[in-house]
C-alpha cells in the first residue's frame, strides 16, 4: 500500500535541461521568456490555484501519431489522451463525436482538463444537445452539463469538467496558469523537446517541492525518459543526484545508459535521463514500471 501511495505522489518526477547540455551541466532557468514551448503553452490552460497538490499530464497526441507511423504498438501505453472522459465507463465518447484520433494536444488535472484538436464544434454540440446536456451559462460562456460532465465547445478547441468539477481548474484568469508559475517554467525548460509530461502535484514544504516525469523521442525506436525535480535547495539537489548515482549502481544493467545532472540558477534540482533499453516493446518505462528512480526521490 506504501508503495502505491508513493507512485501516485511522485507519478510524475522530473526536471532536466535539453539534452545537448548533459555534459556540460545546465541552469534551471534556461530557454527564457521569448518563446512558450508546446508544454507550456498547453499547461497554459490549467489553473495554478486548482494544480495545487494534484497531477497534470500533458501529451502531443498528434506528434505520437506520427512517431506511431514507425512502430505503431510502441507508444501504445504513454501515447493515448489520459482523460477520464475517454476513459472511463460512465460516458461514450464516441456517442458524441469525440473520438482520440481527433485529439492534437491533451492537458489534464484530475477531473478537468483541454483538448485543442480537429474538432467539429457545431456537430459536437448538436451531440451533447440530443445526448440530453442542458445549456447553460458559466461565467458569461455557454457550457453543456449532464450527471456531473461539463463541456464548453469552441471551434477546434474543448474544456471539460468531470465528477462535478466545473471549468474553474481549465480556465485560468489571465497571469493565473501554471505557465505563469516559475517552478513549472523551470521544469518546462528541464524537460525539453517531450511529446508526454507528467508533473506531481506541488508542495513547497518537501525537498522535492515540484517534480515531473517526460517522454522523449528522436525517432520511433529511439526513446527516453526525463525525470526533473526542483529541491528547496543546493545540499538538497547534490544529494538528490549522489542517490539517483547509487540507484543506477545497484540496479545495473536496469538504467544504463542515465546520465544525472545537478541544476543549478535560481532553482536548484537534479535531472536523469534514462534511455530506453535495447529491445523494448514499449515506450515510458519510467512511468509505467521502473520507479525506483522517482521513489529514491521521494525519501529525500
């Protein structure tokens, strides 16, 4: 029971700087303000007052269709939409005309969550409309609700709202979004080039105060993951990295291939890269199965 309550705390650790600058170590606060990566513009959308304490996941769905042209089983496990609304037993997707493949970009916290994709507005809410969801207005917008689901419907764009949670969580006022955050920035520039990130919810009170786990992919058989974490300091940090160290020692040949380095710039932490192994089937292992990286943080 341990164990699981510690996968969901940390289920997405990390923090990294691009790839190019592992040998040579990296500062927390590269890639500036200039340019919104796809991560953040897509974390843009969830609240940083509703992320408090829970996980946002993030995926590049239509990049993954791409890399799914190599390999089409690969990504079967971290390449899908996350929602609950796609998930889930209690709504049919389908029954609307909303289906996966339509999906480009997928940003969700908990019950709530975007999608930014090839949507056909007007056929989805005739859907929702027939389906029995009643219209009504939220905060000046109109929005379709039914047995706890709310959805407002945009050209080429929806927000929803699952479980009784309304839009609140997916529609942040403005210099109010994660993106907007300094500590999600820094794992943004961490992370890098992901086509999946999946951040653990904040507390400012741990050594590990903000940590998120990443997906990257040269190609579709050339695969990693990234873990960033951002500590409540240097000492912290530096032993942050002397554990993840050990960690690969023990499990050897388990993680070959990582390499750990130290943030450092305004917020201190420790990234691991951990290449895919030779032969898998699947891609996301740090995700899915070899935790022992996110746990040996976890017990700082």
């Amino acid at each position: 029971m341990r164990r699981a309550r510690e996968r969901f705390r940390i289920g997405g650790i990390a923090l990294a700087c691009l790839l190019p600058a592992l040998t040579t170590g990296c500062s927390s606060g590269s890639g500036g303000d200039d340019s919104l990566s796809a991560l953040m513009d897509a974390v843009g959308h969830i609240s940083a007052k509703g992320a408090t304490g829970t996980q946002v996941s993030y995926l590049d769905a239509a990049r993954v269709r791409s890399l799914e042209k190599g390999d089409s089983q690969r990504f079967r496990a971290v390449g899908r939409a996350g929602s609950p609304l796609m998930t889930g037993y209690r709504f049919n997707a389908h029954a609307y005309d909303l289906d996966p493949a339509m999906i480009d970009t997928d940003v969700t916290n908990g019950y709530a969550g975007h999608w930014q994709g090839s949507f056909d507005a007007d056929r989805v809410t005739a859907k929702l409309k027939a389906g029995g969801f009643a219209r009504r207005t939220w905060h000046g917008e109109t929005v379709w609700a039914k047995d706890g689901i709310t959805f407002q419907v945009a050209k080429g764009e929806i927000s929803f709202g699952y479980a009784g949670k309304d839009l609140s969580a997916v529609r942040p006022a403005k210099g109010k979004s994660v993106a907007d955050d300094p500590d999600y920035r820094a794992l943004g520039d961490c992370l890098g080039d992901v086509y999946r990130a999946d951040f653990g919810g904040k507390n400012p009170e741990e050594p590990v105060r903000l940590s998120a786990t990443g997906q990257l992919a040269k190609s579709a058989k050339q695969t990693s993951g990234v873990i960033c974490a951002l500590t409540d300091g240097k000492r912290t940090a530096e032993r942050a990295a002397d554990r993840l160290k050990s960690v690969i020692r023990r499990r050897a040949p388990r993680f070959d291939g990582a390499k750990v380095t130290v943030l450092t710039g305004d917020s201190p932490g420790v990234k691991v890269t951990v290449p895919d192994r030779p032969g898998d089937k699947r891609a996301g292992r740090l995700l899915i199965s070899d935790i022992d990286l996110q746990l040996a943080l976890s017990r700082l």
